[in-house]
C-alpha cells in the first residue's frame, strides 16, 4: 500500500512519499538556493512541487514561478502542478496577450511560464518578482550566455522579499568552466546530485542497459564515400598550396570554420585584401559543403544525402556553383540518385527495421522512441517503417523545413496524445523529445546515430526504463563520425561527474558578489554610468524582444513597451523611428537586397529617420570592403538616414536611451504615435487609409464608401442617412463616422 504525502498545499493522494525526494525537498529548503541534478524520471518535478507547497504554507501571500524552455514544457507543469497543489495554477506562454498574462500573474498562487514570456512583461512591467517566494528553473543547464534564465535569475534576487531558487537539470555540462557559469549565472549555493546508484532512489529506479549495433558502410556506399574524399583531397591541397591551411590529413569541421573566420578577418583588417584570401574562403565553404556530404552519406540514409544535394543546387554561390562543376562529386550525386530509386540504402537503416520488428514480436504493444538529430533522416525511417507495416508517428520542432511544416506546438501535444492512447508501437523524433516533454515511459529508445553531447544522451537515455527495466539501442556505423561522437558522449559524461563538486564556490553567491566578480559589468558602470538616472520611454517593435537589447534598456531605467511595428525596430517620438542591425545582419541584407526596401520605408514613415549598426567592425563579413562602403553612402547620401554604430547591444541600448532623454519631453512621451503600418504612398492608398481608420470600417466597406461619395470631403461631410445609403453600412457603423467626423473635439 502507498504512503501518500499528507499536507496542507498538496491534493490527497497525488504524492506518493518517498523518501529520497522528501530528503531533497528539505535539504532545499534548509539550505538555500540549490541546483538538483538527478535522471529524468527521478521525479524533480515531485520535488518541486513538495517545496513550493512548504514555500506557500510559510507565506501565504507569497507566488511560485516555475519556468521552462518551451511551450509544450510550460504546459505540462502547469497540469503537474495542479494535480499535484491545492492552489491556482496557471500558464504564460507568448500565445496569451499580455493584458490576460497580467491578469494570471495576479490571481494566480503558481505560474509556469517559458523565460523568454516573462522577461518580456517584467522589461514591459507588467508585473515584478516581490511576492515570488520560490523560482524553479527546469532545464536550468540553459543558464548561460544571453539565455533569459540568467537575467530573469538577477531580477528575482533584486526584487523578490522572501528567495529560494531551485535549479533542475539531468545534467549541467561536462566542462567546470560550464557547471560553475550555470551555478553563478542562478545564485546556486548548494549541488545535489542523486543517481540511480544510490541506496535511497534503487528501489524506485529500473536499470536501463546500453547497448551497441554496429554496422559497416556498404560497397556501394564506400563507392560514394571515396569520390566525396576525392573531391575533398583536392580542395584541401589547394588550400594548403594558399598558405591557408598548414595539413591535408582529416581537418575538423571546427578547424575549417576557424580558417574562414580567420581569412575574413584579413579581408575586414586590409583596405585592399587580397585577392587569394576571397577564393580561400569559398573554397573554405566548398569543404564544409563536402565533409557535410560525407557526414550524411556515413551516418544517415540515401534520402537525407539526395536532398541535402537537391538544396545544394539550388544555391546560388560560387562554392556550390564549383561543386556543381566537379565531375567526380557530380559522379557522387548521380550515384545517390542511382541507388535511391534501386532502393539501396544504408546499412543502419534496414537493420533498425529489423530491430523495430524484433522488440515488436516480443511483446505487439512494446513502446519505442527511434531518435535522429535530422529531420530528413527521421521522414526516411517512417516511410520505412509504414512499408513494413509498423505503426510510427514522427515528432519534430515548430520550424518548418521545404516540404516539411513545422508541428505546432498544438500538433506537437497531438501526436503525443496519439503515441500515449493510440496504436501506435513507435515515435520518431528529432532531438525536441529529449528535455521535459511529457512523453510516456517506452520500453525501448532507439539512437539512429550517436550524439557527441552528454546532455543529450542522458536525456535520451531517461526516456525508458520508468515503470521496468529499459534498454537504450545505439546504432553506429563502423570508422565514421558515429564512433568518435559515442566516445565523446561517455568522456563527458565521466568528466561531468568528477567536476560537478568541484565548480562551485562554497560561499554565498550574492547579488552584490556575483556583480562584483563580473568584469562587464564594472565597465558598464565606469564607462557608460548615468548619474541622473532619468527614465526614457520607448517603442520596441516585438520582433525584437528575443534580443539582449530589451534586458540592457531595463537596466539602464528605461519603460519599454512592446509593440507591433511596421516599420523600424524602435520608436523615440512621432518624427524619430530607428532601424537597428548587427554587422551581420547589414551585410545579409545588401546581399539579399532588403537593405534598400527598408531604407525607403523608414525615409517615407517619419521626418528624422535613424539606422544604428551594430559591432565593433563592419568590415568583418563575408562581403567585399567596397560593397559595405557602396551601402553606407547610399544610406546616406540616397535615403538621407543618418547611421550610427555602436559596438555591442549594451551601448545599443544607452544610445537609444540618449536619444530618447534628448528627444522627449514630459508631456509627449505618452502620446507617441507608433507606427504600426506603413504610411501608404499614392493617392488612392491615403484615401482608403483615412476612409479605412473610420469606426467600424474595413477594406471592403472603405472602398464602397469612396465609390458611392466619390471623394474623402464629401465622405465626412455625408448625413446619417446618406452614409446608411451605401451597401454594408448599417446604423451602428453611420453614427460612428458622425460621431467622429462631425462632433467636436474635447480635451
């Protein structure tokens, strides 16, 4: 019989009491903010929810904010959660408006939410972190770099009165450089780690045995392999003939993409480069194209190769149009081809067949999980498996591929739902099933390749072994990448284990610590402080809320509100609209020609237009020095926009506050005019803009109006019952127009 927890935030009966997860939750709570690392199906979520029903007793008036790196995940706590806790439970996901997420945030005792929703409304203050009593970071290995785990995290240990954060992860990285970041990055003071090896978790936990399927290329395979190597040899000779590269023998992807960063930087630094250092670095693109071939043809099937080459010609660079060229990989394309429609496929591919049709024998209702980290490659093993009659579904992320529509996060719930209560024996999925998603206990998962990521295959592996004992299946093709990435996996795993004790600083991490040891920001005070402290009020278009810029802006005691622009990504006043872009970013877009389009837009929408280019050299990109300089006089001289460059998105976002402290005044800055379409240009648009901005009129009723009175003065100057006359204008929508055209205006 269960031992359920009795408590008087938790439903009865939903909790079973183990003591492994009730030891953790009161080590959390006595001492201090904690980062828990355990396998996924250890139950962090239960954890959670035992602190944050403690957390509620202790201050009743207080909020928990649970957040998580995706919609799907967000949703899944917030049905945890209710199960689980006598108290209101919502979610806040960008789907919501941000009036009903304010409303939520309030009338709500736990919130789960993705991080990149939250930063948005606490930048846009809609609300703040004063009564959160507990912030839970799942997945909280994301808290590095820019991710908003790491902002949110700073916010809440300036603001909230009562803190306790706890941090949750499978695993936080392999490297102490990485575990010590996450911990800094979240005020983590304390690390648990709880394996299935421990005396306390074994009896709730099923063992899941590892094991290896190796497979060799097949001859007609190797006959591709050596003429994507020739073609290779070839390139790679003559980059080292340039002076470019030092050996021929096996460079790394990473090494390439060094090379190419390396010979742009020379291009950015000289005023006249070379000519060598432009062919080097298409040449260098030539062979990233190769050794992706070479990857595809190694470790996935014939249809992933052919249509990564179909999207290969379609480019239209110099590397591909070279490659094209090149008797011996066009040789390795028609062989593809060839072989695709004989059917002749990679080795791996017909073995995880029949290994699907084995485990299926054994028991017809057997549960499995095949994963890929490509897409193409995932569509090839259902196709697969539909021909040999095996029940499957394909699981993959929101971004759509050509010919391939991203699963919304709506479907994504769909086909888990088919998995979980249907007839369906396997899911096929890309790496978007590895963290948190709420997929059933499997009998069986089912790498299609190894992943040199130890987070990842941890994660992977925490999908079987749940409810019996698992077996994880890893396939592998013999003297290829697949080898390599396993044992990369495994070192790191052996590395993350021995250096998790050692990557974190016993002392307290405080607000005033953390800041104090960060070197950046003690430059931002020096350099760039602001003794008057003013606030500024600005218009962000919401494309841009995923940039740091936003986070920067907050700091610096700015009200942002977030709007939809059509034209710019910041508003100052009605006159001032700034188009901001990074060097890369100018540099794509005098390539793919939306430089100009978006120049005239911003010249024709208000009277002082403004382009901020952002980093430290614009020099610094794949574009001759010529073309940038071509660009830059046009923006000027042509459009007559003023640019101004700024080295990165913290002076980006002093810049826009000086401009806006010089601009603005008191009495205007709540009166801007945001531009939320363009401003129209011929005659006929303006007078189907005016007409269309009338009450209750929209783009059919505006062009019966202009029809019927001809001109926009006698369309405002028209009766009641004139305005009535005309077809789909009824009594509602005719005292609009009066009301607005003809009563006088009031303060």
């Amino acid at each position: 019989m269960k031992n359920w927890i009795d408590h008087k935030y938790i439903n009865k009966n939903t909790i079973e009491g183990r003591l492994y997860q009730q030891n953790l939750a009161m080590s959390v709570l006595k001492k201090g903010n904690t980062m828990i690392i355990a396998p996924t199906a250890m139950g962090k979520t239960v954890i959670a929810a035992l602190i944050a029903a403690e957390r509620l007793k202790n201050f009743e008036n207080s909020k928990i904010l649970v957040l998580a790196p995706s919609k799907p995940l967000t949703i899944q706590h917030e049905k945890s959660f209710k199960e689980f806790l006598k108290a209101k439970v919502c979610s806040l996901t960008g789907n919501d408006k941000p009036d009903d997420r304010q409303k939520m945030w309030n009338e709500s005792n736990v919130i789960c939410a993705t991080p990149q929703t939250v930063e948005s409304d606490v930048i846009s203050r809609l609300y703040d972190f004063k009564d959160i009593s507990l912030i839970v970071f799942d997945e909280c290995h994301h808290a590095v770099g820019s991710y908003s785990y790491v902002y949110l995290a700073q916010k809440y240990v300036q603001q909230a009165e009562n803190q306790l954060i706890l941090g949750l992860t499978a695993s936080p990285g392999w490297e102490k450089s990485k575990i010590k970041e996450v911990s800094r990055n979240i005020y983590i003071n304390e690390i648990i780690i709880k394996s299935e090896d421990d005396p306390d978790v074994a009896p709730y936990f099923n063992e899941v045995r590892v094991k290896w399927i190796k497979v060799k290329l097949n001859k007609e395979l190797e006959e591709i392999k050596n003429l994507i190597q020739e073609t290779l040899k070839i390139r790679l000779k003559t980059l080292k003939k340039l002076g470019i590269i030092d050996s021929i023998s096996n460079p790394s992807k990473k090494e390439i993409l060094v090379e190419q960063s390396r010979l742009q930087q020379k291009i950015a630094s000289e005023s006249t480069p070379k000519k060598e250092y432009f062919t080097g670095i298409s040449i260098l693109t030539e062979v990233i194209n190769i050794m992706h071939s070479k990857e595809l043809l190694e470790t996935q099937t014939i249809e992933t190769l052919n249509n990564y080459f179909n999207r290969l010609e379609k480019k239209k660079t110099k590397a591909s149009r070279s490659l094209k060229n090149d008797y011996k990989f066009n040789k390795a394309v028609m062989l593809t081809r060839k072989y695709l429609e004989k059917e002749i496929d990679h080795p791996k591919i017909k073995r995880l067949i029949e290994l699907i049709q084995d485990l299926l024998k054994e028991d017809k209702n057997n549960k499995l999980i095949v994963f890929s980290q490509f897409r193409d490659t995932t569509k090839s093993i259902h196709n697969y498996c539909e021909k040999n009659n095996i029940k499957s579904i394909r699981f993959y992320g929101q971004a759509s591929h050509e010919n391939d529509k991203g699963l919304s996060q709506k479907k994504q719930i769909e086909v888990i739902d088919k998995f979980k209560n249907e007839d369906i024996n396997v899911l096929i999925s890309t790496s978007v099933a590895e963290e948190g998603i709420d997929i059933p206990s499997v009998d069986y998962v089912i790498l299609y390749e190894p992943v040199p990521s130890e987070i990842r295959m941890i994660q992977r592996k925490g999908r079987t072994g749940r409810k019996h004992q698992g077996e994880m299946f890893i396939l592998m093709t013999k003297g290829t990448l697949d080898e390599s990435y396993y044992w990369s996996s495994q070192r790191k795993e052996r590395a993350m284990k021995s250096n998790i004790y050692n990557s974190y600083r016993k002392n307290s991490i405080t607000l005033d610590n953390h800041i104090a040891d960060n070197n950046d920001v003690k430059v931002r005070e020096s350099v760039y402080g602001d003794p008057d402290n003013a606030e500024a009020v600005l218009y962000v278009d919401y494309r841009e809320k995923n940039s740091n810029i936003m986070r920067e802006l907050d700091k610096i005691n700015c009200a942002v509100k977030v709007k939809t622009m059509a034209v710019g990504d910041y508003q100052i006043t009605d006159e001032i609209i700034i188009e901001r872009k990074t060097v890369e970013d100018f540099s794509k877009s005098i390539t793919d020609k939306r430089l100009y389009q978006q120049a005239k837009q911003l010249a024709s929408n208000c009277k002082k237009p403004l382009m901020i280019i952002e980093g430290e050299n614009i020099y610094h990109t794949f574009l001759h020095p010529n073309a940038i300089r071509g660009a830059l006089a046009s923006i000027a001289l042509d459009f007559k926009i003023p640019i101004i460059q700024t080295q990165n998105e913290t002076d980006t976002a002093f810049m826009l506050k000086r401009i806006a402290l010089r601009e603005q005044d008191k009495d205007s800055r709540t009166e801007v005019s945001v531009r939320t379409q363009s401003k129209p240009v011929t005659l006929k648009e303006q007078q189907l803009f005016i007409t269309e901005s009338l009450p209750g009129v929209g783009p059919v009723s505006a062009k019966s109006l202009l029809r019927h009175f001809k001109t926009v003065k006698k369309l405002v100057n028209a009766s009641k019952k004139e305005l009535k006359e005309v077809d789909g204008i009824g009594e509602k929508t005719a005292t609009g127009i009066i009301d607005v055209t003809q009563r006088e205006y009031k303060e």
